[in-house]
C-alpha cells in the first residue's frame, strides 16, 4: 500500500516536473561569455540572479579566455550548425561583423519603449545598432590604460603614485630592488597590446588617434612609434620570466598577494582585488597609465542578441531589458570594476576607483579624448587588431628589435587592411 502511494506520488511529481521543465523552458537564455574568472563570474550572477528573479532562466555556455577570441571560435561553429545562443557577450568591431552576416536579432521595440538612445554614449551606440537597428545591451564601459598597484609595495618604493614615464621607471626599479616582480604581466597578444596602447597613448592622444584608430601609415612608421616600442623592450626587463602564457587575472593575484609591484591592465582587474576583500587607498592604488591623464581607452562589453525562435524571444527581450537597467547596471558594474554604460546612473554605490573611472570617462567624452580600444576591438577590426597584436607580442618576446617592429607594424596594418 505505502509503496503504492509512494509510486504514485514518484509518478506526478515526474509530471509536475516535466510541467514544469516545459514551462521553464520558454523562458530560457542561453548566453555564450567568457566571463570566468571570479570577479567577473561575481559580477555575471548580479545578472542571472536578476532575470531568475523574473522568471527566465539561464543556460550558461561558458567559454574561457580573456580576449574572447575562443568565445568568437565556439560561436562561429554554433551559428553554422544554425543553433546560435540567445545572447553573446561581444566586443566592438566583433559585433559589427556578425551583424553583417544577417544573424543577429532586432531590438527597436525595447530600446525604443526604454529611451535606450537617449542615455547610451555615441561611441557606444556605434556597436550597439547596425543599419539604425538596436541589435545589443551594452552592460558597462571599461577602460583600459589603468596601472594597479599593491598600496604596501608602493609605499615600499617611496609611497608616491607615478605621474609620468620617468617616474614610472623610478618606481619599477625600486621594486625591483625591494626584491619583488615590479611589473606584474601575462605574457599573450591581447595582455601584450593592451599595455602597447597605453604606452602608445602616453606619448599623445593625436599621436594615438593617428596610429591606432585611423591606422595612418605616417604615424605608424614613424620615430614616435619607435619610442613606444623602446618603451615596451624597457617595460619587459620588470617583468619576471614566467610571464608566458600567464591569465590576466594570475598576474591580478601576485599584485594582491604582493609578489607583483604593479600591473597594467583594464579596470575588470579591479573585480579580482574586490573578489579579494581589498580596498582601494588601503591595499592597492588604481592611477592613469602615466602621461594619459585626461584620456581614456575604452571597450564595452555588449550582450548582442541573436536570431532564436519565437518560443524564445520574450524571455531573450527580458534579459535587453534587464541588462539595461539602471539598477542593474550600478549593481553589476560596481562588482566589475566597470562603469555603467548609461550616462544616468548615480555612482554613489561605487567606490573611489569606481567614482574615479565614470568622472574620467564623462570628462574625456566631453574633451574628444575618448577613444576606442585597439587591443580590445573597439579601434579597428580584427584582422588589423590581430596583425598588431603580432608584431608586438613577437617584439616584447625579443624576436624584432624596435626598428624591426616599426617596419613590420607599418607593413602588417597595410596587408591587413
């Protein structure tokens, strides 16, 4: 008899669960990212608690590596196999492309009904739409000529926060004379670039404009552009010889512990010092790259919808909605170590760094000193992104010397172009 009622009570909670699963299943996203790390797998719950709140679902498609480049490489194959995710994390030109191949989902009726044009950045909106269409969320904006440094190392090394390059280089070989790593580093293309730009970004916004947004083979090729990379061959002597290989968010961790001096790298790392229960002014220092004061290099990282069903598009326009939030995006960008990528959230729920970054960003948006970030997508497409990233990386690993890098930066961009 029990073991009747048992097998009867087994039966329908079999049928309320397949009820269930059925119902669940049309309110379901399945997102595509690379956000794997622990800030950023932190600041990614902010979202999924969010929409599971409201009833959707998230079916995570996790895909590490911190360009994204193997993110774009599981997609691609998705795509092809004519099963593409609901939402792709993606990046500036990236976005562009997909939206070329007709593949992508229009969302005019959400970012119109929530005046989404109204409060995103221009510089934004110019990889959010395609053809007047809104085709993606933009989540945050970060930038990326930040240098963070381990508070305790600093005032080890004489306690002031570099300014310019030759204080930089006085700084780093205190550190190194204190026996630590000064320069905290990953040694891979993206890594490599991102600290390129900064350097190339020191020497002049034009300068940098010329050379990294308009590719103009003058800027390229010239003395200047030999500085940045005689820049870059000093910058590799601070860097220890395991570099190679090394994830972001590794070399994040040996400036948390304090075996690393300094790292530079995009504000996302200040997700890992937060993850980490440190504090900003307390246990590490968030400053410019030295000499780009008043200017910003900037990706954003844009959840972009793609063609799914019907079955599966109201709960596909909840998550454009939900990611364009404001208190969604001040919740997850404080998290991240981003800034909202609404121009209306307050940023009282952000900490010094935080406070520090939306004010450096309104203040280069409203100067002209706002500018994409070439090793981050969002200053020339791919193939001309990656031919640089090359010539670069095979420079900071001793295989071209300066001069060499000139003439094959300048001739890669042309070929890539």
């Amino acid at each position: 008899m029990i073991t009747r009622k048992v097998a009867a009570l087994a039966a329908c909670a079999a049928m309320l669960s397949v009820t269930a699963g059925n119902a669940v299943a049309a309110d379901t996203v399945e997102v595509l990212h690379w956000w794997t790390s622990g800030g950023e797998a932190s600041a990614l719950n902010v979202l999924k608690e969010d929409l599971e709140k409201k009833g959707v679902t998230w079916q995570d498609m996790p895909v590490a590596g911190g360009g994204g480049e193997a993110a774009m490489t599981a997609l691609r194959a998705r795509v092809t196999a004519g099963n593409a995710p609901t939402a792709v994390q993606m990046l500036g030109f990236d976005i562009l492309d997909w939206a070329k191949e007709g593949v992508v989902a229009n969302l005019n009726d959400v970012a119109d009904q929530e005046g989404w044009g109204d409060v995103v950045p221009a510089a934004l909106q110019r990889f959010s739409k395609y053809d007047g269409n809104w085709i993606a969320s933009p989540v945050n904006v970060h930038s990326t000529n930040w240098v963070w440094i381990n508070k305790a190392a600093l005032d080890a090394a004489g306690g002031k926060a570099p300014e310019n390059w030759d204080e930089l280089i006085a700084v780093l070989d205190k550190m190194k004379e204190n026996g630590i790593t000064p320069l905290a580093h990953g040694g891979q293309p993206w890594q490599d670039a991102t600290v390129f730009e900064a350097v190339v970004l020191s020497l002049g916004t034009d300068f940098y404009k010329s050379a990294l947004n308009d590719l103009d083979p003058e800027a390229l090729g010239s003395d200047k552009m030999k500085e940045a990379f005689d820049r870059m061959a000093k910058l590799r002597t601070y860097v220890d010889d395991n570099f190679s290989g090394r994830d972001w968010n590794l070399a994040s961790a040996m400036v948390i512990e304090g075996s690393g001096g300094m790292q530079m790298m995009g504000d996302w790392a200040k997700g890992e010092f937060l993850k980490a229960g440190k504090k900003p002014g307390e246990d590490f220092v968030c400053i410019r790259f030295p000499g780009t004061q008043g200017a910003v290099t900037f990706n954003s990282d844009q959840f972009v919808m793609f063609k799914v069903g019907e079955d599966k598009q109201k709960a596909q326009k909840m998550m454009a909605s939900a990611v364009m939030d404001p208190v969604f995006q001040s919740a997850f960008n404080v998290v991240k170590g981003s800034v909202p990528a609404r121009t209306d959230v307050p940023n009282d729920a952000f900490d010094d760094c935080g406070k520090k970054g939306m004010k450096d960003l309104a203040e280069a948006n409203s100067s002209g000193t706002l500018f994409g970030s070439m090793a981050h997508g969002h200053g020339a497409p791919a193939a001309v992104k990656n031919a640089i990233n090359d010539v670069v990386t095979q420079h900071f690993n001793g295989e071209l010397t300066s001069e060499e890098a000139v003439e094959e930066l300048k001739n890669a961009v042309a070929a890539a172009q």
